[in-house]
C-alpha cells in the first residue's frame, strides 16, 4: 500500500486515509458485516481483507469502489487480528473467544482448518510462506508458533505479560513481540524460534492515559520492507519507537497522536 492508509471504525464501515495530504479520502460500508478489526492489503493494493468479529467471517473488498466481493467464513469467534502470507493466498485470524487461529483459502472461500492454541489469542504474524504462524496469547502470556500444514503447536515461547503485537519481516527472519505489561519488545531469529534481543523501553514520559499504568506500553509493530528496522507504537508515552533489528536498540523516537496502538509502513515519499 503506497498512496492510502486504511483505519477500522466501530460499526461497520472503513475510512480511507490519503496520506500525500494527510486527509480522510472516503468511508467504506461494509454493510452487513460489523465490527471491523484486523485487515491487510492482498498484492497489488486493490483489494483488502478485514476481519469482521460479529459474522466470523474476513470480508473481502474492492479498494477501488468500496465494493464487498465476497466473505471467508472463519468457524470462529470474535475473529480478531489477521495476518496474510506474501503471495495473498491465505489469511489466517486469531478467534479471542475460542483460542483458536484459522487457516483460510482466499481463492476457495473456506477455512481449511480450525486450530486450538490457547486462552484469547489475540496478536498474529506468519512467515512470508504462510508455513509458520506466530499467535499471541494474553491469557496464559505465552507465545505459540504453529506449523500450519500439520496443524499444531511446534513451539511455544515462555516468560510474557501480554505478547499484545506480533510481526514477522519481510524477509522472514526476524519475529519481533511487543509486551505493554512488560514495557518490553523482544526480536527472535524467525528460523531458529531463539531471542536475539530484549529491549526495555525507557519510562521516562509516561502518560495519564497510559494503558498499563506506569509502562510506556509497546503495543502496534510494523518493519521496513528490507527487514531493517521495526516500527513500534509507544500508547504510554505518545510516541512510535524506531528499532534497529541488526544492532539492537532504539534508534530514535517519533510523536504520535494520544494513544497510538495499530501501525503499517507505507512505501509513499510526502513532496513539499
């Protein structure tokens, strides 16, 4: 996505962000289907997938028009986050209520797979070939990966608060987990599933409205396309953290509005 960003708004409908001039472009309906969530951009940037937590079911939609074109069936509830592999094959969600991720097929319109993983799952990431998915559970404050293809548990990652965000670089080879109960955000070798860095965001700063009450609260993760940096929104401080995943550590800081939680990376250069 270059030129439009997209936000969730309670309800039932979309607003399109146009971020050369930083202004709401248009409002997409999605009619029917309430409570939009967790959404991403298929390849090509002309169609979307949303979650829709009421239906249990991803809603399908034109960018172009603001036009459903069709609905993934989740066989879950409260369908919450999405994540999508590279090619845009498959999407898989996170059901809060249920502990389960589903596996869906784009192209069929089905869930290929219910899997159980644990109490309300709610952050997920998956590798750029879809072979393993990273979930995040804020009830028993673990991280479990999935083999997708097996459809199980082939690790799980110890010692979180709430593993509230995940995100898997492009190039595959960083998972990177924020932790607002922690006040920490932690990058694993995506291949090897072992922690390559911890870091403890500062708490100077903190905010009133800060989620956890005296955490800087990391929550929203997003990286560069080159698997460079990671982008990490700071809800207790009002600000976006950027993380050098080579070296380790913050680079620098950005203001945000009061807060800041879900975040993307656009590719779009602004012009004076």
């Amino acid at each position: 996505m270059s030129n439009y960003g997209t936000r969730e708004r309670p309800g039932n409908s979309i607003t399109v962000i146009d971020l050369s001039r930083l202004t709401v472009a248009r409002t997409i309906d999605l009619g029917e289907y309430r409570r939009p969530h967790g959404m991403a951009f298929f390849p090509g940037d002309t169609s979307l997938a949303v979650t829709s937590e009421v239906s249990r079911a991803v809603v399908l939609v034109d960018f172009r028009d603001g036009r459903v074109i069709g609905t993934v069936p989740t066989n879950g509830r409260a369908s919450h986050m999405l994540a999508m592999s590279a090619a845009g094959d498959e999407l898989f969600t996170t059901n809060i209520v249920d502990g389960s991720i589903s596996r869906l097929d784009v192209a069929k319109r089905e869930a290929k797979r219910v899997i159980p993983v644990a109490k309300f799952v709610e952050g997920i990431a998956t590798s750029p070939d879809g072979k393993r998915v990273w979930v995040g559970s804020n009830g028993d404050s673990i991280v479990v990966i999935v083999d997708t293809d097996a459809g199980r548990a082939i690790d799980t990652l110890r010692g979180f608060g709430i593993p509230y965000r995940l995100a898997v670089s492009r190039d595959g080879r960083s998972a990177i987990i924020t932790d607002p109960a922690r006040g920490e955000v932690r990058v694993y070798d995506a291949i090897a599933r072992r922690q390559r860095l911890l870091i403890t965001i500062p708490r100077d700063g903190i905010v009133a409205t800060a989620e956890v009450p005296g955490s800087p609260s990391p929550e929203g993760v997003t990286t560069s396309p080159d698997g460079r940096w990671a982008f990490v929104t700071l809800q207790g401080r009002n600000l976006v953290a950027m993380i050098d995943l080579q070296n380790g550590g913050i680079a620098g800081y950005a203001p945000t509005g009061t807060w800041s939680d879900g975040i993307a990376y656009s590719t779009l250069e602004r012009r004076p």
